[in-house]
C-alpha cells in the first residue's frame, strides 16, 4: 500500500481511509468484497516484510508490526526487515532474475552427492518408531559430511533479503543430487519472493499480480469499459507514493 509522506504521524488511520473502499458490505460485486478486518503485518522474512536499505535498520521512521489481537502494541523488526516505512529507507532491489542466480550458484553445491536422502531417516522413525525419535530424523540427516557441506555453501550465498524459504527446506541429495539443476531453480525462484497484492496511490487493487480493481468501481467490467486506469482517483485514497505498507 502506498500512502502520502503527510500519512507518517497517522498511518492507522490512513490504511482505514484507504482500504474503505474495498470492505466487504454486498453493496457491489464481489470481488470489491475483499477485507472484514486488517492489522498491519510484516517485519521480517518469513511474515512478509519490506527488506531495508543497509544503514537504516534502526530509523525510527520504519513501520512496526502489530499484534493482530492488539492493534496498538507495535513489535519489534527483524534487523534488515520491517512492515514498512518512507520509500527512500526500503530496498526493492531483490528480484526472481536475482533469485535464480542465487539457485543456480546453489545448485552448483553437488551433482549426486554420495548421501542417504532425508527421506531414508524418515522411514527408520516410522520403522523404529520410539527406539528412533522423529526429532533425530533432520539432525541425521543433515550432519552427513557432504550435506553438511552442501548446507554450508548455500548459507554462505547473499540470501538475506529474500522470503525465508527461499534456498531453505529441500534435500540436496534428491533435489539437486537426482534433480535436473533446471528443475531446482525454477522451484527455488518461485519461493523466493512473497506475491503482494498492491492498492496503489489512485486506489487501484491489484491482487496476486491479477488485474486491478478501481475502489469507485461497482464492479470488474465497469472498470475495464470506463478505461479508469489512466484517469480515475478517489477522494479516499493517497494522493502522493512516499510510504508503503
């Protein structure tokens, strides 16, 4: 979401303004019906957040969490990661051409490493059951000299401002041992970075890199007839593009 710099001291009550007009009240189409309630999210890899620009990691401007519970307690960000904050503080420079160079170096980790798969220590816990606890399953598998390699390789690979599963929760053995190395990195990219839907500065909603919805549309196909997109605003919505969230 992108909202005017003015927005700062009250980005609360600037997401409300905003997302007026798409709450679910059956008044239009459904697809205008798009939220019962909203918290502001993000603030790290893995629920989504914005990556920062190195040197700003602790400006008291960038957006904080909130508890979905507790709209008011803010939580801390992951160093390197917030919910959001002044376009000029974030880093939008990670991208799937990057990811995939990024796999294709980690996929370089080992052709057919001679390892047994995850997959092996899986169904000695079923066999063995509790002379064989489930929780040793990862940690053998992982300590064998060339997995552990392997593992070592991709950590050292510049990652960091990609969704935490990016380069995570694979076996080497299978997915890159007997895997075509193509295969491997068109799985990995498309784990690298989360889909965001988008309600732009004019009040366009764009879900899951679909088509944009216009907030003073009653539905899809005005939309498209009234050729909204180059001209339409809405008096609800942010005028200028210097925050997101």
């Amino acid at each position: 979401m992108c909202l005017p710099g003015a927005a700062a001291d009250r980005v609360d009550e600037a997401i409300a303004d905003a997302m007026a007009p798409f709450e679910m009240d059956g008044t239009r189409e459904w697809q205008l019906d798009i939220w019962d309630s909203w918290y502001i999210t993000g603030g790290g890899a893995m629920s989504g957040g914005f990556n920062v620009l190195p040197g700003h990691e602790r400006d008291p401007r960038l957006i904080r969490s909130r508890r979905w519970d507790r709209k008011s307690e803010r939580l801390p960000n992951d160093f390197g990661w917030c919910a959001g904050g002044p376009r000029e503080l974030l880093d939008f420079s990670a991208s799937h051409e990057e990811a995939r160079r990024l796999a294709a170096v980690a996929g370089t980790g080992g052709r057919t490493p001679p390892a047994d798969p995850w997959q092996v220590y899986h169904d000695r816990a079923e066999a063995e059951f509790r002379a064989y606890n489930h929780r040793q399953v990862s940690a053998d598998h992982r300590v064998q000299p060339l997995v552990k390699s392997f593992d070592a390789h991709v950590r050292a690979l510049p990652k960091e401002r990609y969704w935490y599963r990016f380069l995570n929760f694979f076996d080497p053995v299978v997915d890159v041992g007997r895997t075509e190395r193509e295969t491997f990195v068109e799985q990995q990219v498309a784990s690298s970075l989360r889909t965001r839907n988008v309600l732009t500065r004019n009040c366009w909603w764009y879900e899951d890199g679909g088509p944009g919805i216009h907030g003073e549309c009653h539905g899809p196909a005005v939309c498209r007839r009234s050729g909204r997109a180059s001209t339409a605003t809405c008096g609800t919505c942010p005028g200028t593009r210097s925050w997101s969230t």
